[in-house]
C-alpha cells in the first residue's frame, strides 16, 4: 500500500504513460483523466467494463481498497493532480458492495480522503477505471504469536488492542514496543486489514482482537483534524473531540 510520497515507508510512485499511469508499489494501471459524467454502481461497472483505452479492453471497476491506495491525505483533491490532473474533490464509485447489504457500496471522498459506504443507486459518484491486480495472497496472514504478517503488504500487526484518549497516547503506546519497533499505522495501512465481506466487526477476529471501541486512532492528520478507520464496516472518520478509541501498531 503506497504512503504519501514523503514517507519513508513505501512512498507513492507513479509512472505517467500518455493516457494512463502506472502505480509502481501496487502494480495498478489507472486512466488517467475520467470523463464528466457520475453513474450508479451498476452503470460504472458497465462503463469500465466496455472502456477501450491506449489498446487495452481489460478495463474494470476497482475495488474498495485499491481505490484507497490513491488517496493523498491533506490536499484538495486528495489525489497526486501531477499524475492525474483535474480530478474533482467529489465521490469516486468502488465496486465493492458493502457487507451486510448488496442495495449499498463503497465509495473513496477525494475532497478529504473519506472511505464511506452509501446507496448503490446513487448516480452522483464518477468513475475511475483500473487494470491489472493488487497482490493478494492466500492466506493473507500469517500468524507469529503476537503478531500477523500480511503476506500481500509485508506489514507485520500486533494481534492485541489498546485504547488510547488521544493520538498522542496512541503513538506512545507503539512507540513503547521497542523490542522490534511498532508505529501508529497510516490510515491506508489500517484499511487494508478491513475484511471487505464482514460487519461488526469488519476484521478477521480469529486472528485479530478486538475490544470495546471499534474505532481505531491513526497517524494520518488532515488538518486540524485526526483520521480515524472505524470497524464496524471499515469506513473512515475524523476525531471530533478528545475520545476513547483503540489502538492497533504495527511495523
């Protein structure tokens, strides 16, 4: 998963090759200016499926989390406008339904870098098409006592969960485990452990803990404000006040 591109883990890397651009962490191959129009699920699905762009016909929806993986926390849009210039700050489609209910899906805020689930039949999201595939592994996870190794993104997570009243805290809590060193995740890195097909929780719980909150603190700040990945379905959310969430490190 590509971090912004100032970071010193996996920073974001594209490649522009005329009308698409290429993820170098991912893999992705993405169209790089979209069209104008905003479409339902069904009809994106449709519309991605039928593009003809620089010679490939191979062209699809993309899921919730490689949506994600464009998202550049802390500007408008939230998106590199270098690799794909013009973007609107508006909702982009996933083809991703959520969980517990086919009538809604996800979608990816490029105005401030939400990940929110809504009405499927919703014709106000554009559309932005990828090819190729993100790494999946099967199993994703490996697990080593206390910790899991996703074998896609080579994070290793604590299994355990702490709660913590502020960022802050959050971030003594992992920097405290030294013996090797764990970090506060970035909020992409924290999605990517969402479990797309379950709800309350959205995560694996036979290999991850969870406690009262479902609420998980994360690194990511957008201006005053503090990103929050929420596990009840996997959407994100900002710290509005000074709040008991839980805490998940990793390496």
């Amino acid at each position: 998963m590509p971090n912004e591109p100032e970071s010193a883990i996996r920073p974001t890397a594209y490649r522009i090759d005329g009308e698409v651009v290429v993820d170098e962490v991912t893999g992705l191959i993405w169209q790089r200016e979209i069209d104008e129009q905003t479409r339902a699920t069904a009809e994106a699905i449709a519309y991605c499926d039928s593009l003809i762009l620089q010679g490939r016909d191979d062209w699809r929806l993309p899921e919730r989390i490689e949506l994600v993986s464009l998202m550049l926390p802390g500007s408008s849009p939230a998106i590199d406008s270098e690799a794909f210039p013009d973007t609107p700050a508006d909702y982009f489609r996933t083809a991703t339904y959520a969980a517990n209910s086919d009538e809604r899906s996800w979608s990816v805020y490029f105005g401030s870098a939400l990940v929110i689930v809504g009405s499927a039949l919703s014709t106000s999201t554009y559309a932005r098409c990828v090819t190729g595939e993100m790494v999946r592994l099967d199993p994703q996870f490996e697990i080593m006592e206390s910790v899991a190794l996703d074998r896609g993104t080579e994070l290793v997570w604590r299994r355990d969960v702490q709660t913590a009243s502020s960022q802050s805290e959050a971030v003594d809590i992992c920097d405290m485990i030294d013996s090797p060193p764990f970090r506060l995740p970035t909020v992409k890195e924290l999605l990517t452990i969402v479990d797309d097909t379950s709800a309350s929780p959205a995560i694996d719980e036979s290999i991850f803990s969870v406690g009262d909150s479902l609420t998980f603190w994360t690194s990511t700040t957008t201006g005053q404000n503090v990103r929050l990945v929420d596990f009840s379905q996997g959407a994100t959310a900002d710290a509005s006040s000074p709040d008991n969430h839980a805490v998940r490190c990793v390496r």
